[in-house]
C-alpha cells in the first residue's frame, strides 16, 4: 500500500523545457544579445554535461550558476559577465511555471488518497519561485530541495531527509516518480524504494536499471498506484 508518492519537479511535473526555452530568450533579449536557436542548442548540450557532472559531485550548485554560462560564452564566443547573466537567467527561469499537460488534474486527483511529495535537485531560488506561482503547490508536504539540504539524488541523504519529513514510513509504502533514470530511479532503487520511470519519450534503458512501473503518460499512473490503495 503506498501512503506516499515522491515526485521529481522538473519535466515530470513542469515543463522544464519549455521554461528553459522560454527564459534563456528573455534574458538574451534583456541583455541585448542576438538570440538563435543554435546558440540555445549549444546551451542545452552544456547544461545537460553541466547537470550531470553535479549528481556525480564533481561540482556544487553554486558552481552550476555560472560554469555553464562560461562555457557558452565561450564556444560562441560573447563576451559577458556570467554571474550577472545567470542572475537575470534564473530570475526569468523563476517565473515559468509551466506544467506537463494533465498534471494539475494528476496530483489533484490523487491527494485525496495518498500524501505526496515533491523532491528535486533544481536551485531554491528559481524552484521556490516557480512552486510559489504555481497551483501545485499546494498538494505538497513536504517539498525537499537539493539546495536547501545539502544533499541531491540520487544521493541517500536527500531521501533520508524527505523521509524523516514524511514521519519515516516504511520503504514499502513509498513510490519515487521521475523522468530522471540517473538521479530519480537509480536513487529510488538504491534507497530501496518503489520507482516509476516517466519516459514520455521512450527513452531506452541503456543501464538496464529495474525500476517497477514505467510510463509514458501522467495519466496511467493512478491505476498503478490504486491497485494498492
């Protein structure tokens, strides 16, 4: 019987690309700079090796605000100060809320049953922005953010400190959900909690990972879950 759902923010619930998109041209036209979508494409590469070069530690959340945009400035060769640019960037990132379609009506649906979660290794900043904007805040308690805790996924500390925010159930009755394989599923698998991989693209498994549901839609996730309710 799952008493609780733990879900990943970022495109499981919002629609993180889009967002991405959508500031990284704000701040290019506040900044006065020629955008195009191969300087974005260029970007998007960065961030992604950025982004995973931190879930393996090798950097903080401090150093993300401002390598990734050394990096881009670089290859397409600006000149601009990073730091004052990553400011404007996750300030523009902190107003867009955008959701996955039917994620709203998702976690509406379910809080009536179960207690759910919210679990990411975003910056507080521009996640507590986006939460304080969006109508999903409120299904959720607690929210944990990597940022805040000191502690990012796949990592044990950041479930340590979700679960003993949830009252410390037991493993069994908690799903971690996520479209993540190498931070939300290998950290759920790892933590010995149920996972639900979110591959709305069909994404492969190339590291064979053995998490217990996979979907391609929000919406078949409440007949998994109320099989054991």
């Amino acid at each position: 019987m799952y008493q609780w759902l733990l879900f990943d923010a970022d495109n499981t619930l919002f629609d993180f690309s889009l967002a991405q998109k959508k500031a990284f041209k704000a701040t290019f036209q506040i900044e006065d700079l020629p955008y195009s979508d191969e300087i974005y494409q260029s970007y998007e590469k960065i961030n992604h090796s950025v982004w995973e070069a931190f879930e393996r530690g090798e950097i903080s959340s401090d150093e993300i605000k401002t390598i990734r945009f050394l990096r881009l400035f670089e290859t397409v060769g600006v000149q601009r100060d990073a730091i004052q640019f990553s400011q404007t960037y996750t300030t523009q990132l902190g107003l867009c809320h955008d959701l996955i379609a039917g994620a709203e009506e998702l976690l509406s649906h379910l809080s009536s049953t179960i207690n759910l979660g919210l679990i990411t290794n975003g910056l507080a900043t521009v996640q507590r922005s986006r939460l304080g904007r969006s109508p999903i805040k409120k299904f959720f308690d607690p929210v944990i953010i990597s940022e805040e805790v000191g502690a990012k996924k796949p990592e044990a500390k950041i479930f340590d400190v979700a679960f003993e925010a949830m009252g410390n159930p037991s493993k069994e009755s908690v799903l971690m959900i996520g479209d993540s394989l190498s931070s939300d599923i290998l950290g759920g698998i790892n933590y010995g909690i149920d996972t639900c991989w979110y591959n709305p693209y069909s994404k492969p498994n190339h590291d064979q990972l053995g998490f217990t549901f996979e979907i391609q839609a929000l919406k078949q996730l409440p007949p998994l879950v109320q099989k054991h309710v």
